[in-house]
C-alpha cells in the first residue's frame, strides 16, 4: 500500500493535469505522476528533466526505451 496517496485526476491542478494524462496514455497509470501532483513544482521539475534525458541523453533510443 502506498505511503502517500496519489491525487484523483480531478483533484490535480489544471496545468499539469496533460502530465498525468499523458502518463496515463504511455504507461497505463499515471499513479506515481499523480502523486508528485502534490507538489506542482516537483511534477514540473521531474517533468522537464525526463524530457531533457529523452533528447539529450547518450544511451540507443531502444535500451532507453527498455530501461524506462
């Protein structure tokens, strides 16, 4: 059982609410976004991070992909 819930998606603000939607889409869940949806400012940061690791980073798309 999770130690801190995650937010409904209708209790997620508005403006990041597409992350958890996205997550949603790609994976099945969105369980652990929704819980950085707590935080907003966490949600954003972690957001933009992973988005910088999937353009920048030096690893084949396809052992990514597998990692992820």
């Amino acid at each position: 059982m999770a130690r801190i819930e995650p937010l409904r998606i209708d209790e997620v603000d508005d403006e990041i609410r597409h992350l958890c939607e996205e997550a949603e889409r790609q994976s099945g869940t969105s369980a652990s976004t929704r819980t950085y949806a707590r935080n907003p400012g966490v949600l954003k940061a972690l957001a933009t991070f992973r988005a910088t690791l999937a353009r920048e980073g030096t690893l084949d798309p396809v052992l990514r992909e597998l990692v992820r």
